[in-house]
C-alpha cells in the first residue's frame, strides 16, 4: 500500500481545516482512503498502472483520494438526513484505473 501520498498538512488544505483538534482524526482518513480506493477499482494502488514512472501515486489517483479523504471527513455519521450518492469527478477519475473482467 502507499505509505506517503498525501501528507496531513496537503489533506488539511483540501479540507480548509486551520486547527489542530482532528489531526489524529484526518492522518486516519489517508490510508483509509487509499484502502477504499483500490477496494473500488479492484487494484492494488502498487501496481503500475496507479503509479507514475517515478514510483509516486498517480495525480488522477492523489486528487481521488483527496475526494474520498473529504467525504468521510463531512459525513463522518451514519444517520444522513440526506441521500449520499458518489461524487461523478471521483468516479471519473477512478474509472481509468477499474479492473474490468467477466
């Protein structure tokens, strides 16, 4: 798995979170969003098609996790007043990366 994509203060800034109350919280989001990631393109994020020639995470893939990084950052609860659907740029950007097979 990658270890070091995403840093906490690159992942505060997409958040626009200035405090330090969930750093914890937020450095927790990094690797989980990476983990649902590759659960969702059925990959692993190792492999090379998610990294570039230099060994780093796609950017198409780092801007996905930052997506998914701030989804379960504002809806950390299970009751949703509101139905949540998948946000259409992270599933255009996922979609290169899907396995695809029968």
């Amino acid at each position: 798995m990658i270890t070091s994509s995403i840093t906490l203060d690159q992942a505060k800034s997409h958040l626009r979170v200035m405090h330090t109350i969930d750093d914890a919280y937020i450095a927790g989001l990094i690797p989980t969003a990476h983990r649902l990631i590759a659960d969702e393109i059925d990959r692993e994020l190792t492999e090379d098609i998610c990294l570039t020639p230099t060994g780093e995470l796609s950017e198409s893939l780092r801007h996905a996790a930052l997506l998914v990084i701030g989804d379960l950052y504002q809806n950390r609860e299970a009751q949703q007043t509101e139905q949540l659907h998948m946000n259409h740029a992270l599933e255009r950007l996922l979609n290169k990366y899907r396995k695809m097979g029968v």
